[in-house]
C-alpha cells in the first residue's frame, strides 16, 4: 500500500482520543487508583500499560507493517516507528492533578514528521505533521512573539535520573536572566504549550523519544525552534530537549549552551 503520512495523522488523532478517554475514566475513578514507584519519584499506575496497549494494538491493526516504540512495554524500531507515552504527567495523574496526556509521534527514516498530544481533561488534541502546519483542536496554532528573556515564561522539568546539580545550574541560569518559571509535571504538555505561545520556552536536560518527539513537532511546524532530539542516539536513549518561540531562541540557546536547529 502506498504510505500516507496524512492516513496515519487521521487514525493517530482517533486513536489519541480513545487513549484519553480511557485515562479519564480511570482518573475519574479514584477508589481503584493504585499507583508504585519504577524508581525515585517515578510513577507507575495499571492504566500506563493499560493505555499502551491499546494505542499500540489500534495503530498496528492500521500500519501493520509500522512498527511500534512504547515508553512502557519498549518495542523496535524501523524506518516507520511509532513513539508513544501512554501517559505523560502519571505523578499528576496518580496524585489527582488533572493535568497529563497520551503523545504519540511518528518517525520515518530518522525523522520526526508527526506529533498527537491529548489532554482529556480539558479535551486538547494537539496534531502537526511535517509541512502542514501545527493545530489545536483544529484551529491553527502558532509560537509566542515574545523577543525578551526578562518579558518570558519558560518551563523547565527534571526527571529524579538527572543530577541534582545539572538542574539548579540551569535553574540558576534562567532565574538571573529575570524569565518567569512553571513546571507542571507533564514534558509533553510543556512542549505543546510552547507550540501555542502559552509559554516562550522549553528545556529539561534529559527526555525519553516518547516524552517529547510528538511535542517537537509542533513547535516546529508553529513556527518555532528545536534542539537536534535525534541525533546520535536520541531515538533510544534519549536527549537534552530545547524548544523556543523564534523572537528569543538564539539567546536562550546561548544562555543554556544547547544548540538549536535553524528556522524551518
Ligand atoms: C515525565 C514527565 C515529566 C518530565 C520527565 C518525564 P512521565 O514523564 O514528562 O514532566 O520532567 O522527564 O519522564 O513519567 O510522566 O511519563
Ligand atoms: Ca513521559
Ligand atoms: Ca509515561
């Protein structure tokens, strides 16, 4: 069969909106809510592998020649891959803060060309695919024209895998540049809510492909800069992620010493 990129944009969007149905349903339900640690301060509830499940059986039913990357239950990757985060927020989502989605990213040849991001409790679908622009539950969406550090707002994450002190060095950085702080405790989100200018940046030291490849796409394709996610080895062992509204992307590239790639 022919490849689509626009086929696989259509059934991802679906299938991001039955994944989130289901995190909501089980959010909602707050007596069954167990949830234990993979690690310090990381998350695990029934629902992650719940929900990768059925994200990776609808997408392989519809691509079954794609192969399928999970942050949950792993997978292979090919010249077609699809990368998932069944749940990106789960500490929100375990602790009972509405705020977290599904991410689900298409690679082709090395590429990221597609990005789905749905946050069921506000019912947000993010979808952008390479050339075709970054929208919000169907309305275009485009990065912030914020030039200023001093006049921005930057989100920055730490997973607990990253050293302490590689975090408040930035932190530190970011704060004397006179930038505004949040960190909502969804990578995702927070590269998705720099695609719709509702903050100026992103940064975290370390991400997994499944946290930020669908979130790198959309800032991208809203007009915004991005760090080099998939170089080396990015695909499977992760990278340090930047992603900036263009007015201040050179000088928060130079301030953290994190390369951008140029302008689309
Ligand atoms: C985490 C969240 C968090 C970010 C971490 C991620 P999870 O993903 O996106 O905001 O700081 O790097 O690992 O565990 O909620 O899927
Ligand atoms: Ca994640
Ligand atoms: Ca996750």
């Amino acid at each position: 069969m022919e490849f689509s990129l626009q086929h696989r944009l259509m059934i991802a969007c679906a299938v991001a909106r039955d994944a989130g149905a289901l995190q909501k349903r089980r959010f909602l339900d707050r007596e069954t809510m167990i949830y234990k640690f993979k690690g310090p301060q990381d998350y695990l509830t029934a629902t992650d592998g719940e929900v990768e499940k059925l994200v990776r059986t609808r997408l392989l039913e519809a691509f079954p020649e794609d192969t399928f990357l999970g942050e949950e239950d792993g997978g292979q990757v090919s010249d077609c891959t699809w990368v998932v985060d069944p749940i990106d927020g789960t500490s929100n989502f375990a602790r009972g803060i509405p705020y977290f989605c599904v991410s689900i990213a298409f690679v082709l040849r090395g590429k990221a060309v597609l990005g789905v991001i749905y946050q069921p409790m506000s019912d947000e679908l993010y979808s952008a695919a390479t050339g075709q622009g970054a929208t919000l539950n169907g309305e275009p969406i485009k990065t912030s024209n914020t030039t200023q550090l001093d006049k921005s707002l930057i989100e920055v994450g730490r997973a607990s895998r990253q050293p302490q002190e590689a975090y408040l060095g930035m932190l530190d950085k970011v704060m004397r540049s006179g930038a505004g702080i949040r960190g909502a405790g969804s990578g995702a989100l927070a590269i998705a809510n720099v695609a719709t200018g509702r903050v100026d940046a992103c940064f975290e030291n370390h991400m997994y492909a499944w946290d930020c490849l669908a979130g790198l796409v959309l800032v991208e394709e809203a007009g915004g800069r991005v760090s080099d996610f998939l170089a080396g080895d990015g695909l499977l062992k992760g990278n340090q992620i930047l992603a900036a509204a263009p007015g201040m992307a050179d000088e928060i590239s130079s301030l953290l010493g994190v390369p951008l790639l140029p302008a689309k």
